[in-house]
C-alpha cells in the first residue's frame, strides 16, 4: 500500500477517534468522578443533536448552535442528577443502572413524540462543506475540524481539571468526599456541577457528530457501548486515559476496516478484551485490589 | 416451620398450581406469554445467582442463553430427543461459560461488566454474519423433542414439560444458594478480601457460579428455541443481557424467585402495553425510575414490605 | 274470493319459496356480519417506525376510499408493534393469528421477523401478504400457497441496474453493501446482469451493519480507480454513507448508484443536496405520471397533511388493493380459505407503480418495471426524477414449488 493511502488512512483514524474522544470524555468524567453508573449517556448525546437540530431550524447558524446545545443539555443534566441521581448515591450500581436504563426509554420516547421518528441530520456548515487535500490525502475539511476542535478541548479539558481551583475541588471531591464536604465545600453542588458537565459534553458531541452522522430517536444506544469501550480501555476516571483510549481504538478501527473485511463488527470488542485482560484497569486507570 | 415461612411456602404452591392449570381457563396467546415469562424466568433466575448472590453484574449472559439457543436449533432437527433438547445445550453453554469465564474473572466492576459484554457482542457478530448459523435471519423449522415417546408440540403439553423443567431449575437453584457453596458466594460478594485471607480459593467459587448459571441460560435458551421453533442471533445481544438484567433488579435482586415476577412484569409491560399505546416505551422507562425511586427491593421487596415477611 | 285466495296462496307460497330459496344466503349473511379483520404487523416504535406508518396510512387511505367495507362486511385493522424485533414479532403474530383470528396477515418490515413468521403462517393455514420485508427465500425455497407479497423481493431492484449501470454509465464499478445475508444478496443480483454485460468489479467490501464512520471505504474507493459506485444501503446507513460520500468529494468523479432505498423518502430529506445525482433503480416514485399515481399522490398528500408517499406507501396501496379486491371477488366469504388465495392469485390492477399482478410460480409482485431515477431538486424540494426504466421484472423463483 503506497505511502499516501497509509497517510489518508491514519487521517481518517484520527478523526474517527477524536470524535471518539469527545463522545467518551462526558462518560469517563461521571463514571470515574462520581462513580456512577450512567447508561443514559448515550441519551444526553441524543438531546444534544436534537437541540442542535432546533437551533439550527430556528436560526441557521451552525455556530450558534454548538455553543447553545450544550447547555440545554447541561440543564437537563441539573435536573436529572438533583430529582432521580441524588438518593441513588448511596445505593450502588444496580439501581443506577435500572434507573439510567429508564431514563434511556424516556429520553427516546419523548424526542419521538416531539420530533417524530423520521431520521433527521444537521447540515454541514457552508464553511467547512469542502474536501481538502493534505499531503495526498483527501479529507472533508469538517474532519479537520473536528479533529482540531477535539484537541483543543482535551487541552482545556486537562488545564481546568489540573490546575484551576475548581478541578482542584473536584479532585479533592472525588477522592473523598466526605473530607471535602468537611473543609467546608458544598459537596452536593460540585457533583451536580460534574453531572451536569458531563452530560453538557456528550450533547456537544451530538451537535459536532451531527454533519457526519444522522439523528433519529434510538441513536443513543448506538453511540453508548462505543464510548463504554473507550471509557474502560482508557481507565475509568482518567483524561489522558480518554484520549489515549479513543485514538487506540480510532486507528484499530480505521486499519481494521480498511485491512480485514468481515472482521469490523469484532473490532472494538477484540481491542478491549486484549487490553484488559492484559491490564485489568484500562491503560491509565486505578490499579485495583 | 414458623408463619411466615408457611405462608410463603402456601402462597408458592398455590401460585405454582395457578400456573400449571392456567391452559385450562385462558387462551392460547395468554398461555404463551405465561409460557414465555417462564422461560426468560429461568435466565433471569440464573442470572440472578451471578448478581444478587455472587456479586458478578455479567452483561454477557446472553452469551450462554444464546449458545443453548443454537445448540439446540442445530441438533434438534437431527435428534428429536431430550439430549439434544436438555443435556446437549446446558453442556455447551457451561464450556463457553468455563472459557469466557476464566478469562473474565480477572477483572471486576465495570471491567468484567464491559469484558463480559464484548463476549457476547463477538458471538452476536459471528452469528450474524456465519451462513451455517442462519446470518442475520437465524435458523427456523425447528421441531419440539419427543419426551419419554411423547410429542409436545400441543400448547397444553408444552406448557406441563415447560412447567417441570422450570421447577427443577428453580428448586436446584434454590438448594445452591442454600448450600455451604451458596453460603461461600455470598461470603464473597460481601468481602472479598475477607474470603480470600481465610484461604477460599475465591477464583474458582466465582467461575463455579460462572458455569452454574451460564448452563442454566442455556437451558432456558435451549428452551426459547423450543419454544418458537425458531432462533435468531439477537438472543446474544447485549440488550437481551440487559433485559434480564432488568428483570432480576425489577424482582428483587438476590430473591431468586424474584427473577420469574420480574420476568414476568417485563414482558407484560412490553408486550400488552404496546397493543394499547404508542407511548409504552415512556410508560415502561417511567415504570423503571419510579420503582427504583419508591421500590428498592422490586417487587419482591415490596411484597416482603406490604405482608410483613421479613428476609 | 277463490280468486283472492288464490293470489294470495300463490303470494304466500312464492313467499315462502323465495324465503326458503334465501334462507341460507341470509344465513350467511348474518354470520359474515361479523367484521373482516386485518392484521397487521409492523414497527411503530424505532427508526423503521416510519416505513410502519407509510405502509399502514396508505392502506387507511385505500379502506377509507371503500369506507371501510367490503361485500356487505365492515374491514377491522389490528395493528401490533413488532419493535423491529423477531422475538416481539413471533409474539405478535402469534395473537393476531390465535387470540384474534386474523383473517388475513400483512406486514412485517425486518425479514428476519419474516423468517420466523412463515413457519406459524404455513402451518396455521393463515393467509400472509407481505407488504414490506424483501428475504429472497419467501419467493424460493420457502414459498408457501399463503404468502404472498406485494412489496418486492431483494433481487428484484438489483438485477436490472446491473447491466444498466455496465451499459449507460461505466463498467469500472465498486460495489458496496452493508454485511449481512440481505446485503450480499442484493449486490448478488446486481452482479448477475453487470458482470455479463461486460462489466469490472473494479473492488467489492461489506462494512458493518449500522456503521457511522464510512471514511476508510472511502478512502479505499477513492483509491480504486472505479469510475462508479454501487451501493445497497438502508435506514441510517444509507444517509451516513451518502452524506460522507458528499463530504470526501467523490460524487463528482465516481458517479453513486445503487438500489431504491439509498434514496427514499424516509432518507432523503436527511441527506439533503448531499444525495444530488444519485442515481438508484426502484419499483416506484412520486413523480411518476401514470393517472393511478397522481391521484394516489394527490389523494395520500390530502389526507396526511401533505406528506408525500414513497414506495412503502405504494407497497400498502398495492396490499388494501389486493385486499379489497379478492374479498370482492369471493362476496366477502372468509371461511373459504382455498377460494380466497385463489382470488388473490388471480387479483390485477392499476398500480401507481404501473400494472400490477401476482407471479402464480412465486405468489411474490411482478414488478411492471424498474424505474431508473436522479435525485434532483424539483417544484417542492429534493425528490427521485426517473427517466429510463426497465420492463417486467420477475423474481427467478428458484426452488419454490407451489402446489398449482
């Protein structure tokens, strides 16, 4: 295979992981920080393209929309985590998963209600609408984008948590919380700020997957054992481990797809199972008992 | 026997004879959804031995209800008897249980939760895209055994050789539990690291459990294929996994028998609701968030509340 | 007074001869009052929901227009969500089949629920007319004298552009199909008039079913040197893959064709200016100016709030027809199951699809043609404009033995 396609093809990867990046980063952060277990993540994915679809209808501006999104989803995010989340805290995984899986059923039937079920898509913005040639390879110039606008947020991403006070506190807060709360820290309002940070970055991530990808009600469910993946690839709860996890899997895609046919449905799964079994806490993650 | 403990025992007869003699008052598609709830009862019986007993949250149980399924859509076309039917499919799905097993058990939480998924999800791909298994339509025509020379393929025959089966698994599941071994599991789930200072080789409890209910599900596999003449590869998605999932916590997790009435609401809820509304997907997720909300037990909890009978 | 009596012994005895003659038709009459049930078997839950809804509205319409009755009876529908999947579906016609009694079944979409459904349906003796879900084995090796269908099977709109695409565009030609038995049946179709017609498979690949990021099949197609491409592509996948195609440029070098549904009406407005060009072969469009069509267009637009119909509404149309007219045929009589599929065998009218009529070999549609069409902006937006089709389109029929 000559140079050029080798090239287009790690191009393509990073793209594909990037996008994985910033689909998984919200999930990590929840599961990791808070320890809780949010299968409707896939779901504030979904509000996210559907609010973005409704701004985009109301006001045309793409831009307008990316910025916007989020939020809504972030509120959504507040009222979730203060009405259904908080008594769950002390009671363990599996009445979070009975509850996060019925949010998922409500969440898709009410986009379906409001909606409707017709497959939808948001519109690549006039701007980037173009292919560009990189080095002999061509790519939308949308991918570039996002590739770039994922970097840069994992960047900012790490900054915040690192070396602001309020990362510091959020640290602090998951590493325990009762110390924190003791120190005088509302400990209540730093995991709804998470919860609701979280989930305000899986709906960004619906609005920028949007030109590429399509929206219709059950698009969650699609999107959530991709990010799961990544999410335990990387190590629950670790940044670095995110971004390491989403480019691995990015470019294992990618080569697999375009090297062995037949085999992309196994891909991701064979990724995850090589990796754990060879380290049990995801490659950047907490080693465990 | 204390109170308690009769009542509990009466009410189990009675509902079990309710059960048994239901062909002679309902319809047929009645009896066949009480006919189904048994069967996914079983799988999420077993599943509940992994959860509730052993602490092991497996999203990949359908793995082993869906190699029961094709073992016994496989054989029993050629052998029309209760080895193909039975023995063949919980034998197959302990040896994949054995394999998955081994390998999973090396991690735990969310890490064997996801491991255990990426099983199931790789049998699903294969299954999907292997034309000797069927592809994406699955394998169809498949004829019921003969039991001890007798045919079962009538609603009515079915439902009593359903209704045996579904006994004895409930009944050995209930002895496991009971047993030193059930009392191991439970020392595990409670403190690891406890069991494993004293010396248990806490490994191969857990894998034990592991084959006990992965042979299981393919029993009630086996039995769903049985049931409908028929199988397809989303008996190994991750979402078949994860309704049983949800049928042990709406039961009550660690209750065993739970797993039947969760079984049991589920499939009410999804199939009776959907002939009336078009909003039964909101009706069944807000079902789901109140009971965890008001019913922590499920429904066995809450049965347990209203009676006054303890655990 | 002889007289008298006379007249009226006579009127009384031609009386009581006329009611004794009528007798077993009022009879019947009174046990045919019971209403004629339809069952249906569709998604109305899911992204397919919206080919449930195309398929169920156009029969509405068509019931409608007899307001719902036929021969003197009064036609129920019972519709069941089947979910889009075969364990629901197998339940769902079980109930229609035993708890309902259905007189006759329709539906479903997912040809995997088909496939489970044919077994039940042979064996029951229910009469099953397929109005969506296209598995080639209902029309070969699983044929049975009580399915029919008035959909299309997965070869159909494939073996024709074969050598279309080889004669009219270019016989360099990448060929892409989600991978699954459908898919690969499909391209297998294609492949039979293409390759004859002296065409090049200049690559061939199967990427996953319901995959979002087409970019390394791209990258590979752009890299083969195809001059075309041919897509068999559904759903989500048809709109993801069609608007990257847009987004990586190919569309202009390497013309995209494929099968019907890269482009219908259910993707379309979600593909946007992205699906200008393609070119696709299928049994129907809109646009279609037979006088049977424009009235059902204009009919269908008024009665769903503008809603323009696509080939799963024809294929609801064609079924109600079907319907309407055997039931006719026999004076409404169910009871007579033989007679029935007989009417049914024998059913032919104007489609907004053209003449349509029944293969007695396969019981599956001939279709009267395939349309060849263009995505193109016309009055009212982005719509499939055909402009060449290809003539009486039957299904092989391979392996299916139906008792004559």
């Amino acid at each position: 295979m000559a140079g050029s396609d080798l090239f287009a093809q790690a191009l393509n990867g990073l793209s594909y992981g990037v996008l994985l990046f910033l689909l998984s980063v919200g999930l990590t952060l929840i599961f990791g920080m808070l320890d809780v277990v949010n299968l409707a993540h896939g779901s504030y994915y979904m509000l996210g393209a559907y609010a973005g679809l409704a701004l985009i209808a109301a006001t045309g501006n793409f831009w307008l929309a990316l910025a916007v999104a989020p939020l809504a989803v972030g509120v959504v995010g507040i009222v979730v985590e203060r009405t259904c989340l908080r008594p769950l805290y002390r009671r363990g995984p599996l009445d979070q998963v009975l509850l996060t899986f019925g949010l998922i059923y409500v969440f898709e039937d009410l986009v379906k209600w409001i909606w409707g079920g017709r497959i939808r898509s948001i519109p690549t913005p006039e701007l980037l609408a173009s292919s560009v040639n990189v080095w002999g390879a061509v790519i939308p110039s949308y991918r570039l984008f996002v590739i770039a606008f994922g970097l840069v947020m994992a960047i900012g991403l790490w900054l915040v948590i690192e070396k602001t006070r309020l990362g510091a506190i959020i640290r602090a807060g998951v590493y325990d919380s009762e110390m924190t709360a003791g120190m005088g820290i509302n400990i209540h309002r730093v995991f709804t700020l998470v919860f609701a940070f979280g989930a305000a970055l899986a709906g960004l991530s619906g609005v920028i997957a949007g030109p590429i990808q399509s929206a219709y009600p059950p698009m969650g469910a699609s999107i959530l054992i991709p990010a799961l993946i990544v999410v335990v690839v990387g190590g629950l709860g670790s940044l670095k481990g995110s971004l390491a996890g989403s480019l691995l899997i990015g470019q294992a895609e990618t080569f697999g797809k375009a090297w062995l046919p037949g085999a992309s449905m196994l891909i991701i799964y064979v990724v995850m199972a090589v990796v754990l079994l060879m380290r049990p806490q995801g490659l950047f993650g907490r080693a465990l008992k | 026997m204390t109170g308690p403990v009769l009542a509990r025992a009466a009410a189990l007869i009675v509902l079990t004879a309710a059960v048994a003699l239901f062909p002679l008052a309902a319809g047929t598609y009645p009896v066949k959804l009480l006919q189904e709830i048994l069967i996914w009862g079983i799988f999420a019986m077993s599943l509940d031995l992994l959860m509730g007993f052993a602490g092991m949250v497996s999203f990949g149980h359908s793995a082993f209800f869906g190699i029961g399924a094709y073992t016994a859509a496989l054989l029993l076309p050629k052998f029309p008897g209760l080895l193909a039917a039975l023995v063949a499919p919980a034998v197959a799905a302990g040896l994949g249980a054995l394999v998955i097993g081994f390998f999973s058990i090396r991690v735990s939480g969310v890490y064997f939760i996801m491991l255990t998924l990426a099983f199931s999800q790789m049998f699903y791909a294969v299954a999907f895209q292997n034309a000797f298994l069927g592809a994406e339509d699955g394998l169809v025509g498949i004829p019921r055994p003969a039991v001890l020379g007798m045919s079962i393929g009538s609603t009515g025959a079915f439902h009593a050789y359903l209704l045996v089966i579904a006994i004895v698994c409930a009944l050995f599941l209930w002895r496991v539990v009971r047993s030193p071994f059930g009392h191991v599991l439970r020392g595990i789930h409670e403190n690891e690291a406890r069991m494993q200072a004293v010396g248990y080789p806490v490994n191969r409890y857990k894998l034990a459990a592991f084959v006990i209910a992965g042979m299981l599900a393919g029993v009630a596999g086996s039995l769903y294929t049985q049931f409908v003449g028929s199988i397809s590869p989303s008996a190994f998605l991750w979402t078949t996994s994860g309704e049983a999932l949800l049928m042990v916590i709406i039961g009550g997790t660690g209750t065993l028998f739970g797993g039947i009435l969760g079984a049991g609401a589920f499939i009410l809820l999804q199939s009776l609701v959907s002939s009336y509304t078009e909003r039964w997907m909101l009706i069944l997720g807000l079902t789901f968030v109140l009971l965890v909300l008001f019913a922590p037990g499920g429904i066995v909890g809450a049965l347990r509340g209203r009676v006054g009978l303890r655990a | 007074m002889a007289q008298l009596t006379r007249r009226k012994f006579l009127g009384g005895a031609s009386a009581i001869a006329a009611g004794a003659a009528a007798g077993p038709w009022v009879l019947r009459a009174h046990a045919q009052g019971a209403p004629i049930k339809i069952g249906l078997v569709l998604p109305y839950s899911g992204v397919y929901a919206v080919l449930g809804e195309s398929i169920t509205q156009a029969m509405e319409l068509v019931f409608a227009r007899e307001n719902w009755t036929v021969a003197g009876r009064k036609i129920e529908m019972i519709k069941e969500d089947d979910e889009m999947q075969p364990p629901v579906g197998i339940r769902k016609t079980e109930k229609l089949i035993e708890s309902d009694k259905v007189d006759i079944l329709t539906g479903p979409v997912h040809s995997g629920i088909l496939m489970g459904m044919r077994d039940k349906v042979h064996n029951s003796k229910t009469i099953l007319i397929v109005s969506n879900a296209g598995a080639d084995a209902i029309s070969r090796e699983r044929c049975s004298k009580w399915i029919f269908r008035t959909s299309f099977s997965n070869w159909q709109p494939n073996q024709p552009m074969g050598g279309w695409v080889a004669k009219n565009l270019t016989k360099d030609v990448f060929i892409m199909a989600p991978n699954y038995q459908a898919g690969k049946d499909q391209l297998g179709a294609f492949k039979e008039t293409f390759v004859p017609a002296g065409g090049k498979l200049v690559g061939e690949d199967y990427p996953k079913l319901g995959e979002t990021d087409y970019a390394p099949y791209l990258t590979k197609i752009r890299q083969s040197g195809a001059k075309a491409v041919y897509a068999f592509f559904s759903g989500t996948d048809a709109v993801n893959f069609v608007k990257q195609y847009d987004q990586f440029g190919l569309k202009q070098s390497i013309k995209l064709t494929g099968a019907g549904f890269l482009t219908e009406p259910d993707v379309l407005p979600a593909q946007g200016r992205s699906a200008l060009g393609v070119i696709t072969g299928h049994f129907y469009t809109p646009l279609l100016e037979n006088p049977t069509n424009v009235a059902f267009v204009r009919d269908f637009r008024a009665k769903f709030g503008g809603k323009m119909p696509d080939g799963f509404a024809c294929q609801g149309y064609d079924t109600a027809e079907t319907i309407v007219r055997a039931l006719k045929a026999v004076g409404g009589n169910t009871q007579d199951k033989e007679k029935l599929v007989a009417a049914i065998e024998a059913t032919a009218f104007e489609s907004p699809r053209g003449p349509f009529r029944f293969d007695p070999k396969t019981h599956n549609v001939i279709q009267p043609f395939i349309y060849i069409r263009e995505v193109k902006e016309v009055a009212g937006g982005l719509n499939n404009v055909p402009f060449d089709k290809v003539a009486d389109v039957r299904d092989p029929g391979t392996g299916c033995t139906l008792p004559s």
